[in-house]
C-alpha cells in the first residue's frame, strides 16, 4: 500500500506542472507563482538561511569591493542581503511579494526597498547609478520569457556600468518531467485550455516546482545573445547552479 501510494504521488507530482503549463495563461502562470512563493514564505518571512558556497565564491569573483553600493532584485525576505551588508555592502533591494519588502525594510531600511518585480524598473529603488545588480537566487528564471529576461537584464544594464549577476534554471540541471503521468497531464492541460478559450501552447521550456511555480529553463546561447546586445562579456557557470556574469567589456586603451 506504501509504495502504491509513493508511486501515486509522483505520478501526480509529474503531472501537475504539464498540465497547469497548458491550462493556464502565462498572466495566471506568473500569478500562481507569486501565490505558491508566498504561501511558502509564509505571512511574516525572515531571513533565513546563509548564501551557499557558490554564491560566496561567485560573488568573491565577480564583484565588485564592499563598501560598493549594490541593487539587489528578487531579494526574497533578506538572505542575501543580510550577508552582503555583512560584508560592507551598501544594499537597495526589491520583491515583489510584499511581506518579504517588510523584511527587507527591517533589514535595509524602508528607503532602501521597493516591491517592484523584474517588469517594473521605474520602481526599483537606489540610487540612479549603482556598482553593480544582482538577481537573488534563482530570481531571473521566474520571468517565463525570453523578452521579459532581456529587458530586465537592458533595466539593469542602465543602472550600473559593474557586472550584472544572475542564477537561472537550465534544460540539464532541471529536465523536463517525462513518463506517462506527464504526457496524460500535458494532454488534460491541453483540454482545459482549449475549454478556456487559450490558443497559444506552452513554451516547453518552463519547469516547475510546488514552492515556487514555474520557472523557465533558460539556454546558455540565450544569455549570449544576451551580453552581445548589451555590449556585455558573458561568463556562464553550468554546475552546481546555473549561474551568469554579464560584465562590462574591457575598454580599449586610447590610440
């Protein structure tokens, strides 16, 4: 009865994000995503939980020196914003869940945060120019379009002539569910959204998880378009989490 009921779950689990991919639009897709990130932050989120090692290391490298002044976006309730202020940094933050800006807020200082998300950089706080931007764990893949992805990263591009550091999902760190659960999830999706009146199929790059919703799987080849319209080197790191550095291009000595 155990394992019937193991087998059951993950068939269900498998099918779940197919089927929601379908029967749902991409406004509905990112609003659920808000709602399941809430949910498991919970009505007062905190702080919680130190950066990883990568994070430590990646930021180490691609950083500037503390005490510069950093734009943080997707910060969450402060987990790495309460180390990079550790660290000497001047931080200015934005989510868009609004508990977590409380937290932030706490952190920061109200003056320093905004609820704001990645379509709106008219509200990100800080001041015009910042030393550089990075985009909180995994924040960037949450943004389901690749024209959605690059005007974040243009936004970001406008504030600060330091490196732009973001994490994202990819196609081999989070492959697609497969199997039989997922294809009849696909189908029933497929059916529901029809019955909706949605003409437009799922991207078949988008991933999702029960805490935090759909993700996009982002490609390496996408960020280097990416850094070759910002006028921007690229360094990609595929392991232990997808993550990249959109620098600025060397400059050229005069002469």
């Amino acid at each position: 009865m155990l394992e019937a009921a193991r087998r059951l779950n993950e068939g269900a689990s498998a099918a779940l994000g197919p089927l929601l991919a379908s029967a749902l639009s991409p406004s509905e897709r990112v609003a659920l995503g808000r709602v399941l990130y809430a949910d498991a932050a919970g009505p007062a989120p905190r702080p919680d939980g130190e950066p990883f090692d990568w994070e430590k290391a990646w930021w180490a490298a691609a950083l500037p020196p503390a005490p510069a002044r950093l734009l943080l976006g997707g910060a969450g309730a402060g987990r790495e914003a309460r180390a990079l202020v550790a660290a000497g940094y001047e931080v200015f933050a934005f989510d868009p869940l609004p508990a977590a800006v409380v937290a932030l807020g706490a952190l920061l200082g109200s003056a320093a945060v905004s609820c704001a998300d990645y379509e709106t950089p008219e509200h990100w706080p800080g001041p015009p120019h910042v030393d550089a931007v990075l985009f909180g764990w995994g924040s960037l893949t949450h943004v389901l379009d690749a024209a959605g992805r690059f005007r974040a990263l243009a936004a970001a591009a406008a504030r600060t002539d330091g490196p732009i550091l973001a994490s994202v999902w990819t196609r081999e760190a989070f492959p697609a569910a497969a199997g039989r659960a997922a294809r009849a999830g696909a189908a029933a999706g497929r059916v529901i959204g029809r019955a909706r009146g949605l003409r437009t199929p799922a991207p078949d790059d988008l991933g999702f998880a029960p805490w935090c919703g759909f993700g996009a799987r982002v490609a390496p080849t996408e960020l280097e378009a990416v850094g070759r319209a910002l006028g921007r080197t690229v360094h990609f790191e595929p392991a232990p989490y997808a993550h990249v550095t959109l620098a600025p291009a060397p400059r050229r000595p005069p002469g």
